[in-house]
C-alpha cells in the first residue's frame, strides 16, 4: 500500500502553476472514487451488455460464441412474440403507471391534505405498507387475491356477484392493478410533499374570487406541481416498464402470452430458451423504450411555466 | 485541498486492488467435491438429500481428509438447470459434480460444461451392469460418454379403481386406443360428477413435464412401430409438426375444452405436477392421470403425502397408441445422471463420489428410496428392488415398449416450442393445425434449416 501511495501520488506533487485547468482537474478528484465504481460497476456492465446483443451467445447447447451483427435485433421486430411483448408493455404502462399510480397518486395525496391528522397517518401507513413490501412478497400477495380461489372471488361470490377466473381471463388487467397496488404509494409522498409547497395565500385568494374547488385544482395546483407531475411521471414510468418478478410471480406471463411484457419475454428468451445474446438484445431495446419516455418527459419539465 | 488528494487516490486504489484480490481469490479446495443437485421444491420430500447425506458420510470415512459439500438447489427443473449452467460458466461457481436430466445432458455436452468419463469409465467394473439403454443415455455425438445414469422412469396411466366402480368401468381397465381414453373420462364426467376425470399435462409452466408426461405420450403413439416423429437419427434432421402432431394437438384439445382435464388455469399452473400426487389422486377428486412410475414413492410412510394403502384405490394401465397400432402400447423414457463438469478442479475426486454413489448396496437404495426404474442388471435383480413398491413389475415391464428422447443439443429448445404449442392448443388460441405450423416455424429456426417433413421418416 505504502508504493501505491507513492507511486500514485508522484503526479500531484510536481509543482506546477496553477491555472484553470489544473484547479479543474483537483475540483473532479474527489469525485474519482465514485467515478470509478460508476464506470467499473455500471458502464462495465452495460458495455459487456451491448457486446452480447450482437452475438449468438447461448446458455447451453452451443460452445462458441460469435458476432452475428444486426441479427438479433433483424429477429426481434420479425417476432411476434416480441411485438405481443411491446404492446403488452405500453398497456402495462399505460394503465398502470399513468392512469393508475399517477393518478390515484395525485387523489390520493389531494384527499390526505384535507384530512385529519390521525387519518392520514393511518391511511399514509397503509398505503406506504404496500410499497415496502418486497415485490416478490407483492406478487404472491396479489397472487393469493386473484387466483381462482382467493379472496377477490370470495369477496364477489359473498357480494352475489359473478366470479371470474382474473389470472386466466384478464392476466394484463390483473397484473396491472397489482402493480398500482404497490406502486401508488410513491406517487402519493411525492404529490403530498409538492402540495405542502403551494402557498396557502395563493388558493385563499383564489376561493376569495370565488372559484370553486375543482376549478382551483385545475387552474392553481396542477400549473403549480407540474415539475412534481413531470418528475413523478418519468420514475413512475421507467420503474413500471422494469417490472419483472411481480408479473413472473403471479403469471410468469401467461397463459399463452398473455402477459408476457418485454422484461418477462427477455428472461423467458434468455434463460428459457437459453438465447442470452437475443434475450440481451431484447433488453437494449427495452432500454430504448424508457429512454424515449424520458426524453418526452424531459422535453415536457423544460418548458417554463 | 492538495494534501488530501494523493490520500484519496491512493484509497481508490487500495479499493480497486482489493475488489481485484477478492474477484479472483476464491479457488476450489483441493480436498472438497462440490455437489450440486436439485431440491424437491415440496419441502416434505427429502430423498435425495438424505440419500446423498448418507452417501457423503461414507464417502468422508472411506477417504479420511476428504469433505463433500452438497449444493442444493431448490427450483423447479427449467431454474435448476439454468442456475446449475450459469454456475458451470465459470470456475470460480462451477461445482466437481452435477446432476444432470439426460434431456439436457447433450446440449450441456455442446455448450462445453461437461468432462469425458471414458478414462473412469474403462477401469470401471461396475459399468458392464448398466443395459446399454442406459450407457447409451449420456453417449454425446463425439461418441465420449459423460455421465453415469442413476435410474430411469417409464409412463403410463394411474385410474381410481373406486371412481371406475361408480362410473360403472371395470378395475382392469385396459384400454386399447385413444378413444377408449376418451370414452372412460366422459362417462365418468357424466356419473361421476365433482371429479376430474382424466390429467394430461400441458402447457408451458410445468416445462418438460407437460412435454414428456403430456405431448410425447401421445405423439409416440401415433406413428407405426419405430417411426421418430420428433427426429430422425437417420437423416439427422428434424421432423416437421405433421398429422400426429396435430392430432396428439386435437387431444389435448378435446380433453380441454369438453372439460374432461382439471381447469385450465390449474392444468397450466407450475405447480400442478404436485397437486396431482398429493392432493387429486389421494383424496379421489382424479379419476384418471397420465403420470410417470415414480409417484408411489410419495405415498411411501416416509414420503410426502402418505397413502402406503394406494395400491389398493388405484389400478395401472399401459397407454394405449393412436388406434391401437403396433406395439399397441407406449412409453417414454428419462433419467438423470451424474455427471463430472470441465471447470471442476478435482475431477478425480469427484469420480470417486460417483464410484461411491453407484456401490451396488446405494444404488440399490437410489432406485427404492426414489422409486426410479433400474437400469443395472444387478439392482433390477436384487430383491429388496423387485419387493419394494406395488407396481414395480408393471413399470419394469413397460421398459418394453419406452422410446427416448432425441439426444441432440436442441432438445431443450425444441422441447420449449413443444410446449408453447400445447399451451396455444390447450387454451385454444391457436388451432391444432395453427399451433403445429407456428411450432413448425421455430423448429426451423432452432435446427437451422434441418427438418424434415413428417411420414418420411
């Protein structure tokens, strides 16, 4: 260790003028370390990623592995399956992060404002239970309460309604709810600490002339959380299309295909089939997908109010 | 500023050198195999691993210094083997020892995971008591052999002999086609109702389960006698999905959407292979399954679910083919081996294990304790094997009739698409004849061009 030192510090200790360069040079150092496990733990990674999606690399069966080009990805828009997967995860998306999360997110917040203080802690503990669940624990919670015989069937049959078998019938839609279920509460800390920020004085004046409860909701607190809202919608977006062992626990993504989204297909490809360099290419993709809802959702939080 | 930055840097460096140390440091002890085996995923049933507990503790004796340390994994078969293969990419995972399906054993073969046996295998004297079925079971296409087959299975079909006296069928069921079947699962769904009445598996949760247990059941019955349907040895092709195909599609089919077969979310669940054994059968909500020789074993006293008085409910045919073409009954055939993998460090230890493991007296025990089907003469011989289960002779006797697996690297694969075929069939989103070209299309993919259409082979 003591020749590390010497060695490494040999460089620094050289006189030399301080100029601009130089005081830049020293500014980014402390930050060497963590650089270094970025690009170590994180680029490392994601490289050796992008290498493998132009090979045939294969998990068993095949004992060399070759560079193939584009055709993983020539495979994967020629796939069926693959174009099932991407639109299976846009509706996953969609239904449940956007509509669901954000929204449900945003009421729910609304509505804890107003409430009593013993209210919304307990409802604010209740709903911050299911996030801290582990989502393996999640899944086979939601598992339980769809299934045929769980407690969703139980509740409609002592309602005298029709049951329905959810998993088989509407694997998406089930999958779906489970995924708000558990995600919501995110969406709501963020809501609650971004209306907490809206001074009181603002919506006084409005109530003052006299606008109504809605009307202030739209014209006062939503322009004034939009950067909140921007924030809420890209986390809540990217974490959903990254879903795998909620779905994989609770339908492994069937039956048939029926809920197979693109993370599931990739580990179905990968490990399943044992096509690691297709499986990885797929994840690129993926990677492009949440990029693309970033950028929109980038461009969307610059504007200035 | 400046006196703290060498100090930070030489920090980062002590890491990256440590990380370094620790990446690579931890080699294999010279002195220990490393075992790696699958755990049931029943947490009643314990087999293997008492059996191989007992084994290790022979082992240590015999060769004093030396230590086993027995990795299981606990997963359903298509995980375990994904874990065992990702352990054998590196030397750093890889255990000495793994126990293999003879199913995936070429394509582990292909991918290079896997050592020759032949040196051990030559000065073995034990191997002359292996049928040749069974040496032939882990024989690559280079001709080495790498494993030694520790038991085998056959196939056939479990009936409730009290659901059949309500239905009004006989307790020697026999039946001697395909429509036989058929006809029995419908008259029970119509006198016995609240039963299930006939168990195929199907889909893709169970993996090769529902291909082995289910499909192939079926699909080797619809040729004439020593047709392959999947592959032929011959040409080294690929068989196309052709009117056997469809058709063993159109049962699954039939049986699924007259509501003769278990739910279809229940068929289609991972877990069903387990539901069969320890619930459908012992508490008579199954009239029929098409199940494998080894489920007795979980009704043992010291199984999972015991029923030690099974024998008396339940009566055992053979299946039947097609239209009860020659032979007239079907079969198929697995197993699982013990094999030696290439990154091991101590190989030869680890062959002493296997020579351990497959001492006359354990292999004995093997096949009883886990109700496999021998495959050395001197066990199917032994007593304590012939005596030690009701319908030991029967499945024995279907040995007869069995047919094996391709033993290509792509089997897992095809055996994949076989399965999303079933599930497509089963559920009807695709018909028999949809499901079979789209299985059609993959095969291609997977053989790269190499198939062949059916009825030529």
């Amino acid at each position: 260790m003591t020749t590390a030192t010497k060695v490494a510090a040999a460089p620094t200790v050289t006189p030399a003028p301080p100029g601009p360069r130089r005081g830049r040079l020293l500014r980014w150092l402390p930050l060497a370390p963590a650089t270094a496990m970025l690009l170590l733990f994180l680029g490392g990674p994601i490289v050796y990623c992008v290498y493998i999606a132009f090979t045939d690399m294969q998990l068993t069966g095949a004992s060399t592995t070759d560079f193939v080009g584009l055709d993983n990805f020539r495979r994967a828009f020629g796939d069926e399956d693959f174009r099932n997967a991407v639109v299976l995860t846009l509706v996953f998306t969609l239904l449940s992060s956007l509509v669901g999360q954000n929204t449900l997110g945003l009421g729910l917040a609304a509505l804890m404002q107003r409430a009593s203080a013993p209210v919304r802690t307990l409802t604010g503990s209740i709903v911050i239970a299911a996030w801290v669940v582990p989502e393996i624990v999640a899944g086979f919670l939601l598992y339980a309460f769809f299934r045929r015989e769980g407690t969703l069937n139980a509740l409609l049959d002592w309602l005298g309604l029709p049951s329905q078998n959810w998993l088989y019938t509407l694997p998406i839609l089930a999958v779906s709810f489970a995924n708000v279920w558990r995600g919501t509460a995110f969406s709501m800390l963020i809501y609650s600490a971004a209306l907490s920020e809206i001074p009181k004085e603002i919506t006084e004046a409005a109530q003052v002339d006299g606008a109504g409860g809605l009307r202030r909701f739209w014209h006062i607190t939503l322009p004034m959380i939009r950067r909140s809202i921007g924030t809420n919608l890209m986390l809540n977006t990217l974490q959903t299309l990254s879903v795998f062992g909620l779905i994989w626990a609770m339908t492994r993504g069937g039956p048939g295909n029926r809920s197979q989204t693109l993370p599931v297909f990739m580990y179905d490809q990968a490990f399943n089939k044992s096509l690691i360099g297709y499986g990885t290419a797929v994840a690129l993709l993926l990677l492009l997908v949440g990029a693309l809802f970033s950028v929109v959702y980038l461009r969307l939080m610059r504007e200035e109010v | 500023m400046r006196p703290t930055a060498p100090l930070i840097l030489a920090a980062t460096l002590t890491a990256a050198v440590g990380l370094t140390a620790c990446g690579g440091g931890s080699g294999s002890d010279p002195d220990t195999v490393k075992v790696a085996y699958n755990r049931s995923t029943d947490n009643k049933i314990r087999f293997k691993d008492n059996h191989l507990a007992e084994v290790k503790k022979q082992f240590e004796k015999a060769h004093p210094g030396k230590k086993v340390k027995l990795i299981p994994i606990q997963a359903q078969d298509n995980d375990y083997a994904t874990k065992v293969q990702q352990m054998m990419r590196s030397p750093k995972t890889a255990p000495d020892l793994v126990y293999e399906d003879t199913f995936r054993i070429n394509s582990d073969i292909k991918a290079g995971y896997l050592r020759p046996l032949d040196d051990y295998l030559a000065t073995w004297k034990s191997w002359d008591q292996f049928v040749d079925t069974a040496k032939a079971a882990a024989k690559a296409e280079d001709g080495k052999t790498y494993g030694v087959p520790d038991g085998t299975d056959t196939r056939g079909l479990w009936f409730n002999k009290e659901i059949f006296a309500k239905a009004g069928l006989p307790a020697d069921w026999a039946p001697k086609n395909w429509d036989d079947v058929l006809d029995a699962a419908r008259t029970i769904k119509k006198k016995v109702p609240g039963v299930i009445p006939l168990n195929v598996y199907t889909g893709k949760a169970p993996g090769e389960t529902s291909v082995m247990q289910g499909f192939e059941m079926l699909l080797y019955g619809t040729g004439d006698a020593g047709a392959h349907p999947l592959y032929d040895p011959k040409a080294k092709k690929w068989v196309t999905g052709g009117k056997g195909f469809q058709d063993a599609l159109t049962f699954l089919r039939t049986v699924y959407s007259e509501k003769l077969g278990p739910d279809i979310s229940d068929a289609l669940d991972p877990n069903v292979g387990t539901t069969v054994y320890s619930e459908w059968l012992p508490e008579g909500k199954l009239a029929i399954a098409l199940d494998g020789s080894w489920l007795g074993q979980n009704w043992l006293k010291t199984g999972g679910k015991p029923w030690p008085e099974w024998s008396r409910t339940l009566g055992l045919a053979a299946m039947p083919t097609q239209h009860g073409q020659a032979p007239g009954k079907v079969s198929m055939s697995g197993g699982w081996t013990w094999a030696i993998s290439a990154k091991s460090k101590n190989p030869d230890l680890a062959w002493k294990f296997i020579e351990q493991l497959q001492t006359k007296d354990n292999a004995v025990t093997w096949d009883v304790v886990d109700a496999q089907i021998a495959v050395r003469k001197d066990v199917a011989r032994d007593p304590e094997y012939t005596s030690s289960m009701p319908g030991i002779t029967f499945f024995t006797s279907l040995v007869t009739y069995t047919h094996y697996r391709p033993t290509t690297p792509v089997y897992p694969q095809v055996s994949t698409a076989i399965g999303e075929a079933t599930e497509a069939a089963t559920t009807g989103d695709s018909s028999p004849e949809k499901a079979a070209a789209s299985y059609d299309d993959q095969l291609k993919s997977i053989a790269d061009g190499a198939t062949v259409a059916a009825g030529r082979g």
